[in-house]
C-alpha cells in the first residue's frame, strides 16, 4: 500500500555518480515542507515540495527530519562469547596490543567462534542485525575474521548470509572476509597458510569477496600485509584494511599504490599519510567509538576533509574495542573529537558510506527509484542526531517502505 510522509524537512542527500568530497560534503538537499512517497514495491516513487499526492497511508511529519537510513559501512557484528573481563585489565592501563599478544582480544573471541556452529552463529548475528536497524541503519557491512582458517572463516561467512536472510525485512547487509586478523600463535606457519591457501579457497568458493587485513604490530606487518593485499588483488577480491590504529605502518602510500578500496582507524597517520590519503581515490573509514573506548585517540578527519578527502564514519561494533551496535554514537563522537559538522557527519555515515559498500545505486539518498531506507527523526532539526547523547531509537525507522519500529511514539499512521 502506498505511503506518503508529508510535511517534512526532507534531506533527500543527492548520491552522484562519486562519492563526496569537498564543498559536496556540505550540501544535503534540504526540501522544507516537503514530502516522500512510497510505493507498493517499497521504493520511493516521488518527492516534492508544497501540495502533496493523495495515498491511501499518510504520516504527518510534523517538520521533523526525514532522511536516508544511515549505512553503517565497518563492523565485526558476526561472533560469539564476550570480552567484559578485559575490561578491568584495559582500565588498570594494560595496552590493547599486550592483551592480544597475551592470546587474549581477538583470539579470546577466535577461540570462541572455532567452537561455535553456523547455526549459533547465525543466530547471535541475527539478533545484532535487528538491534542495529531500530537505531536508524538500513545496511550494514559485517565482517568474518574470528575464524583465522579456510574452514571457519567459511563458516562465518555463511553464518552472516543465513543471518542476513533471516533480518531482510529489517535491514540490508554487505559482506566483507576478514582473513588477515590477528596471528595465530598455535599456528606456526600461519601467514603462509593465510597467503597460500585460505584466501584462493575463499575466493574460489565466494569469488570477488572483499578481502581485509589487520595491519599492526602483533598482527600483519610490512611485507606479509602487502603480500596479502596483492594475493587477494590477484584472485578477484577487493582489499579494504585496517591501518594506523596504535602505531604508523608506513604503508599507506604503498596500500593506495596498489590499489585497496579503503583504509580503516588511521588514528596514528601522520599529516603527511593523511595528505597521501586525501589525494587519492581510496576512502578513510574513521572509527570514533573504538578511540572513545580504548585511548581517546581520533583520525584527524579535519585536515583528511580540508585536504579533499573521502570520508566514512562506522561504528566498528565488536566484543572488544567497540562493544556497541549504534552508527548514531559513532556520529556524535565525530561532532565531539572530530571537528566536523552535522552535514559532513551525515554524508560520511551515508553517501560515502553507500559508496564505499557498493550501494549507492539503491539507498543511500531519497531520489525516485531508490529503496525507501528512511529515518524520521524525532527531532526537526538534524543537529539533534549528532549532537545529541545515544537514547534508544532516533525516530522511525523505515526498511523497504516497512516500519522497523513501528511502536515507536509519535509516529502514527493515518488512513
């Protein structure tokens, strides 16, 4: 049935054929008044401003904001067991890398997710997935990596599909093959098996995966990184990867030489890696809730955006360094630490981010034609999502021109 969203400030965020950069990072197409509506097939059908089209379902806006659904474009949101224990030991001044080196971090959750069966899997990413979409995210990137062989990263990645098909009517999910994580200490010959034969069997039975990697001291380093950024290019998969969260790699310069869709964290990047990463076409991925936890350390987005880079702002939701599943808080920690405005934030969470993710031909904006991922907001004023404390679901939350949260106050639907 047809739906209409009428007496809005529409921020219908224009897509492009290129992600945003520069003076496009401020622009969001506002429409005052205006109004959406939503087909049958739950794409949006027509937008416009003044006198709207008759429907047989309205929502009267009431001037508050009506936006894409956000896209949350990095999370590790497929695992099992936790990581709270560490906690105390992060607190006490215990270093991230000593806990990982300790066997404990990413290999605690390893550990866990090597015992778990894709059923179990399946289920705990699932139950994440429909945590995720009432927050205000239509699609979201979920990563394998607890699994460290051919067999378990398969696994994982089955584990996401069955979990994405399970929350389709919620929300939309990408996947990406974290086969490079941490190092595996049982393993002895760990980075040739990963070079030699978990990534061609991946990419064999899930061909143009996208690959990614963990580069830092105690994981992948130096030319063991690059030879696995290299393979995975060879074999089809595009690379994303994890760089320059504790300390600088000097890599980037050879990461974007060769080729890799983005670089992730950058927390550690010198000005001048920033500047080598803003001239280039490879996106930077900040991850502001994983600084908030672990050091109140944050990419320096400012110089990347006055440099003319192309940024994405994740959440990095994990069991470890980023345990929580909102997009919007990540946002608000980016307005906080960041230096950034509200529209800079809201392309980076979703124009950029739909680009980066390979979807920016069917959300990501509020044009005819594109799914109807829409965020209501509480509010009438897109200030109040960034700048505003995390508080349960930001307004109503539409998937496919379905209400995600249909319950929540303020929103009723009139015949």
């Amino acid at each position: 049935m047809p739906l209409l969203i009428h007496d809005a400030r529409v921020l219908t965020m224009p897509v492009g054929r290129e992600p945003a950069r520069g003076a496009a990072m401020r622009e969001l197409g506002t429409i005052d008044r205006g109004w959406v509506l939503v087909g049958d097939d739950g794409l949006v059908s027509a937008v416009g401003a003044g006198t709207p089209p008759a429907a047989p379902t309205r929502i009267d806006a009431r001037g508050r904001v009506l936006m894409p659904a956000l896209i949350d474009a990095h999370t590790h949101a497929c695992w099992t067991g936790d990581r709270w224990s560490e906690w105390s030991r992060k607190r006490a001044g215990e270093p991230y890398l000593s806990i990982l080196k300790s066997g404990g971090g990413i290999m605690s959750t390893v550990r866990s997710v090597r015992g778990t069966s894709r059923q179990d899997l399946a289920r705990a990413t699932a139950l994440r997935l429909q945590r995720m979409a009432p927050l205000g995210t239509g699609t979201c990137e979920v990563k394998s990596g607890y699994g460290l062989t051919a067999e378990a990263e398969l696994r994982m990645l089955g584990a996401i599909h069955d979990a994405a098909a399970v929350c389709a009517e919620r929300i939309a999910t990408v996947t990406t093959c974290l086969a490079g994580h941490a190092i595996d200490a049982d393993c002895p010959d760990f980075l040739e098996r990963t070079i030699r034969e978990t990534l061609p069997t991946i990419a064999a039975s899930q061909p143009r995966t996208t690959m990614d990697l963990y580069i830092e001291q105690g994981a992948w380093t130096g030319d063991d990184a690059m030879r696995f950024v290299t393979t995975s290019l060879a074999l089809g998969c595009p690379v994303r990867a994890h760089v320059d969260q504790f300390t600088r790699s000097g890599l980037l310069a050879d990461l974007i030489g060769v080729g890799v869709r983005s670089v992730d964290h950058l927390e550690a990047s010198s000005a001048s890696d920033l500047t080598t990463v803003a001239h280039s076409g490879t996106f930077a991925v900040a991850l502001p809730a994983t600084g908030f936890a672990l050091d109140m350390r944050f990419m320096d987005a400012r110089r990347l955006l006055d440099e003319g880079g192309t940024l994405v702002i994740a959440s990095n939701a994990n069991p470890g360094s980023a345990p929580g599943l909102g997009l919007p808080f990540a946002m608000q920690l980016a307005a906080r630490f960041m230096g950034l405005s509200t529209a800079e934030i809201l392309r980076a969470s979703i124009t950029n981010a739909a680009h980066l993710l390979g979807v920016a031909g069917t959300v990501g904006s509020i044009e005819p034609g594109k799914r109807a991922d829409l965020l209501l907001l509480h509010e009438t004023n897109e200030d109040a999502l960034v700048h505003g404390l995390p508080a349960g679901a930001p307004g109503l939350v539409l998937h496919a021109g379905r209400a995600v949260n249909p319950g929540e106050p303020g929103f009723e639907a009139s015949a």
